[in-house]
C-alpha cells in the first residue's frame, strides 16, 4: 500500500519517462540505452501502481494531463510539445494495462514519435496491453474524482472533519458551521453523481472511533444515493444530504453519559434521547440559511409510516420523501456499524428488517429501490463464491441482487491472482450450468487487501 502523496509522485514519474521515451524515440533506434532506460523506468512505475489498480491511463483535459483521474502539475514545455502531438492525431487517453511489457512500451513510444504533422483519429496501434482512443463525454471533468478511489477516499475523509466541525459548532455556538456543510455536501453531491458506486462503497469503510462523524457523512451520501436514483438532482440533491447530514445535530443537546453509554439505556434515559428530534429540529429552523427541508428530516426520522416512532404523539398523514430515504440510510448505517454496545448486522439481515417492516413503516417502493442500490453484498464487499473463489462486488445486479458483477481476485486455492477477471453471476459460466452465487462476505484483513482498490474504473 502506499498513500496518495506517494502515488502522485509515481504518477509523475509515468508522465516523466513517457514524455522522455517519445522523444528518444524520435532521434534514436530501439536498442539505443537512453530509450532502454525511459521504457524501464517506466515499466518500473506501472509495476508499483498497478498492485492497486489493473489499468492506469493518462489522458488529456483541456490543455492539462490526467493520470488515473488526477490531475498534475501544470506541463513542462516538453510535456506540452507531447500534448500537441497527441491532440494533433486525435489521440487524448492512453491506457497500459497489467501485463504491458517492455518491448510493448518500446513499440509504442517509437509509434507515437513516427507521427507527423496534424492527422484525425485513425491511427492503428496494435498493442494488447495499451490502448488509445478518446476521452468519453462522462472523463471530460477536471476534478479529479471520477473513479479514483485515492480522490474519493480524501473527499470522505475531508467530509467527516467538515462534520466535526459542523458538530462543534452546534456544541458552542448552538448553531452548526453552515459554510462546512455545504462545502462538504457539495463535494459528495458532484462525486454521487460521477461515481456513486465508489462514494456508496466507501461508506462501508470506516473508522469506528469515530462514529458520530462518519454516521453523519455516511447516511448524507446513502440518502443522495438513494435520490439520484430517483432522478432528484442539483439543488434538491444537495438539500437532501445537507438534511441528511444534519439529521442527529439534536444530539449536541444530549448528556454525554447518555449518548456514548455502552450498556443498554434505561426508559428514562431513552426517553432523553428522543428528545433529538425536537432539538435537532429547533436548532436548525433558527439556523440562517439552513433549507426548509432540514428541520423537517431531524423531526420526522424517527417516525414510520404506521404512526410508531418517535416524537410521541406527532401524527402525520405523510411523510416527507427525504425523511423517507434519510430514514432508511439512517437505519442501514446505524445497523451495520460496530460499536461499544452493538455487534454489526450483516446486509442481508439488515435487509431483511427493512423488508419486513415493508410497507407497514417504511415505504416499499423506497426499500426496494434501496434493495436495488446497494444489493444484499454492496460494492466494494469481498466475498466468497460457490466456487470457492474469492471476488470484490464491483457493481450491483438490481433483478438479482444475490448474483452482483464480481472481480475475481482469489482462485479457489486462495492463491492471488495476478490478472483479475470480472464475471457477471447471474451469467453460467457455461451453456447448461447453474450460475455462480456468493456464498458470504469475508473480511478483507484475511487476505491483506483493500478491496476499494479493486474497483473497476
């Protein structure tokens, strides 16, 4: 593993030796050491990166490059002159998969330094483990979210200090850090809306010590989850996680006694603790630009639809639709979360609490469209197949959620594999035979991997 300072530098040094190997290339044979040496290099530094990822890609946004989805320094003059020769020839992501080799990259770099002069897209490059093409409509974003899961994982991470200090606020102040709200909310909306499936993932990640925090951030980005599915987004969509955020801020009126007590709550200590709702909702209707929606979601979360729940005695007809799907992630996080006084649930029981609750409380067009969002093994889960390999969910199979798309990282022997494969479940591996099914979640420190590494790009 290495952390992402230490992966921009070897993302640099990709960029350095490429930039340097094309224009040998241009002046010199290909067994002339200057381009032995750029090729190993290199090859060196893919090697270390694609312990983590099968595919890594430079590519071209505007007048800047982009490797695995970051964005780098701002170019040399001999990087720009390779942005000039690519862009001529229509060429704006190059991607070397695992198992480039080293006469590959040679071939390749000699090809790219033959081009000449201002050509359209048709160039030929015949490489198995590289390819050339253009960047997609959905890659063209300067943010450097996309599917890195190194720019994902320091949106989260920066999202829960944000809700620290949303939390703080509230502490001293009475009114929460509005501005950190937003930023943070921000950011998760634009990353829900490009790769949900990575955002989803990582919530499942995180540290317990820090509960509270990454309670708050985790049930914001499960209810914008669940809204973009329904089609909600720009404004609303940020109201509905800024809500969804602030849904607990009550609890900054609860003893701490009570709210970090690790046995069971007595009645007349639970009885304090509803009292969240009420406060929660005080404290955000006087909060100046706090939208509408937010008191009513701290209100209303703990109500059901048959009228149980609490605040005691505050009927309603119907609920809101984001306290609906915030009440749902709330639960969901909450059930699967390790904690002083509580085992995590696995998702398929916590499932099966939301479905057999269907329709009574909560409502069933939202449970099973949250069903279909995360599956009963979310993205991102590494679990164990009939077979008796060992695979990430890459992404979620909504008519059966049993049978998810799968990279398959571990053979039947446990041995790691060197070129991961994707399979789709619900497909027989042949004509006749009875599809492969997973068997149970593993956990990922048996096997000494982040499986969030592994998701597909």
């Amino acid at each position: 593993m290495f952390d992402q300072s230490s992966r921009a530098g070897y993302y640099e040094e990709l960029l350095r030796r490429f930039a340097s190997g094309v224009r040998a290339a241009q002046l010199y044979a290909a067994d002339h050491p200057l381009l032995g040496r750029n090729v190993d290099g290199l090859l060196a530094a893919l090697k270390i990166l694609q312990q983590q990822m099968p595919s890594v890609a430079i590519g071209i946004v505007g007048s800047q490059l982009v490797v695995a989805d970051t964005p780098m320094p701002k170019a040399s003059s001999g990087m720009s002159e390779l942005i000039k020769r690519l862009r001529d020839h229509g060429i704006e992501r190059i991607a070397f998969d695992r198992g480039v080799t080293a006469d590959e990259i040679n071939a390749f770099m000699h090809a790219i330094g033959s081009l000449a002069g201002r050509g359209g897209s048709e160039h030929s490059f015949n490489f198995p483990h590289i390819h050339v093409g253009r960047i997609t409509a959905d890659e063209k974003r300067d943010d450097g979210i996309g599917s890195d899961m190194a720019a994902i994982r320091q949106l989260y991470s920066n999202a829960v200090a944000a809700a620290e200090s949303v939390w703080e606020s509230a502490v001293s102040e009475g009114m929460p850090d509005v501005p950190a709200a937003l930023q943070a909310v921000d950011g998760l909306a634009e990353a829900v809306t490009q790769n949900r499936t990575a955002l989803v993932a990582l919530t499942a990640m995180k540290n317990y010590d820090n509960y509270t925090f990454t309670h708050m951030v985790n049930v914001s980005i499960l209810t914008m989850g669940q809204a973009r599915a329904l089609g909600i987004e720009g404004r609303l969509l940020r109201e509905f996680g800024l809500s969804a955020l602030m849904h607990d801020i009550g609890k900054v009126r609860t003893p701490k006694e009570i709210l970090n007590k690790p046995d069971k709550l007595t009645d007349q200590e639970f009885s304090i603790m509803r009292r969240h709702t009420v406060d929660g909702a005080e404290i955000l209707r006087r909060t100046p630009e706090m939208p509408i929606l937010a008191p009513v979601v701290a209100f209303e979360h703990h109500l059901r639809l048959d009228g149980t729940g609490y605040p005691i005695g505050a009927l309603r007809g119907a609920l809101n639709l984001g306290t609906m799907i915030c009440s749902i992630s709330d639960i969901y996080d909450a059930m699967r979360s390790q904690r002083a006084y509580q085992q995590a649930f696995p998702t398929d029981r916590i499932m099966a609490v939301l479905k057999r609750n269907d329709g009574t409380q909560f409502d069933q067009h939202l449970v099973r469209r949250f069903v279909q969002l995360l599956g009963i093994y979310p993205p991102g889960n590494l679990v164990k197949l009939s077979t008796g390999e060992v695979a990430v969910v890459a992404r979620v199979h909504a008519p059966d959620p049993y049978r998810p798309r799968v990279r398959v990282l571990f053979d039947s022997g446990g041995r790691r594999l060197d070129l991961p494969f994707e399979r789709n479940l619900w497909e027989p591996a042949r004509a006749g035979d009875e599809p492969d099914s997973v068997v149970s979640p593993v956990d990922p420190a048996d096997y000494a991997i982040d499986p969030l590494n592994f998701l597909p790009a």
